[in-house]
C-alpha cells in the first residue's frame, strides 16, 4: 500500500482538488483507492459522496486520531493499494504527521498568489519529516498555471530553491476545474501527474 499525503499549510492551494482527483485517477487506473480528510470542513469526503465516485472516503480528527496506528492498520489488512490523505490549511501538526506516514508527499503551489510567500512553512515541515523518513519522496505541483507565463516562470523559480523535485504536470486555471468541486473528475492534466508519480 502507498500513501500519497497532499499537503501544504496554505489555504487555497488545491490540496483538496489534488487529492480527489489523483484518487479518481488511481481508480481509474484499477488501484483499490481511499482517501482520508483531515480536514474538518469535509471538503474531500463531501466532493466523493456528492459526486458519487464510489471511492472510500472518511474523515478522521487529527486531534483525537493516532493517523500512525491507523495507517499502519490498514496496511496490515491490505485492502487498499493506495491513500490519499488530504489536509487542513494552517494546521502544522496534521501536516508533519501526515508526511511521516506518506511514502509520497504532493505539494500544490498556486501561480501568481501568496503561495509562494508561506512555501518556507511547508518546506520546513517536509525537511524535517526527511529527517525521520529519508525514504519520503516530496514533489512540488503547479496550480493554476498556464495563464501568465512569466508568474509561472517566477514561481517554479521560488520553488525550485526547496530543492524539490516539480512535477513536468501543469493544473491550469481553468474554469472547468474552478468548477470541479462535487462533479466527478475529468481533466486529464491529473493523468499526467499520476503517471509522473508512479514512474
């Protein structure tokens, strides 16, 4: 089983948008995929049950919840062959103890917004995840991108000083993925990051 986390103590940055639809993707590509939100406005599991994608989706409070033990339970039952965890903006600690249960850690960054500013935040919390787990596998994405080609250039440029790796995948602003939150996910920018991944 591998555990994708998608974080970023941002709000904003297209985490939910990333973990719904990579987990769409996972499926689509016949891996047993479930998603966890620790978030607690239930973005994710709300999008999964209104879209009806059939994907197991269940919220967990990070306060009251040990995510290690949980983990490591469901890997011991091998039902799933893939997780995606989708976490709250401004929480540190949900973010650090998702990252040490991650094997890959996806890192959504918006174009031409405040992302890039309060990037160091997340940067910090994956470096000293890799202390502990030096085998996680952090990879920064591009939201929002293809429409200001300079900010784009400025951005992965700002990104590219985590020592990350960036993902070749663009998520364009566009208004169909403005739109996605409760349809069921279509776009085909997420292949490209799905395949990226699991290279």
């Amino acid at each position: 089983m591998k555990v994708y986390g998608v974080t970023n103590v941002k709000g904003g940055a297209g985490k939910t948008h990333t973990t719904v639809h990579l987990a769409f993707q996972a499926a689509a590509h016949g891996q047993r995929a479930a998603v966890l939100d620790l978030d607690p406005t239930r973005q994710s599991v709300n999008w999964i049950e209104v879209a009806g994608l059939g994907i197991p989706a269940l919220h967990i409070d990070i306060k009251q919840a040990d995510l290690e033990a949980y983990i490591s339970q469901l890997r011991d039952e091998g039902d799933f062959d893939a997780i995606f965890i989708d976490t709250p903006a401004n929480d540190r600690d949900a973010s650090l103890e998702t990252l040490m249960v991650s094997d890959i850690a996806i890192i959504p960054v918006g174009v031409g917004s405040s992302d890039t500013g309060m990037l160091g935040t997340t940067e910090r919390q994956v470096k000293r995840a890799l202390q502990l787990r030096p085998d996680l596998r952090p990879y920064i994405l591009i939201n929002r991108g293809k429409f200001a080609p300079a900010r784009e250039r400025q951005t992965v440029e700002e990104c590219g000083k985590t020592g990350f790796p960036i993902l070749e995948a663009r998520i364009p602003l566009r208004g169909d993925y403005q739109a996605a939150a409760g349809n069921r996910p279509d776009g085909h920018h997420y292949a490209q990051v799905w395949r990226e991944l699991n290279a």
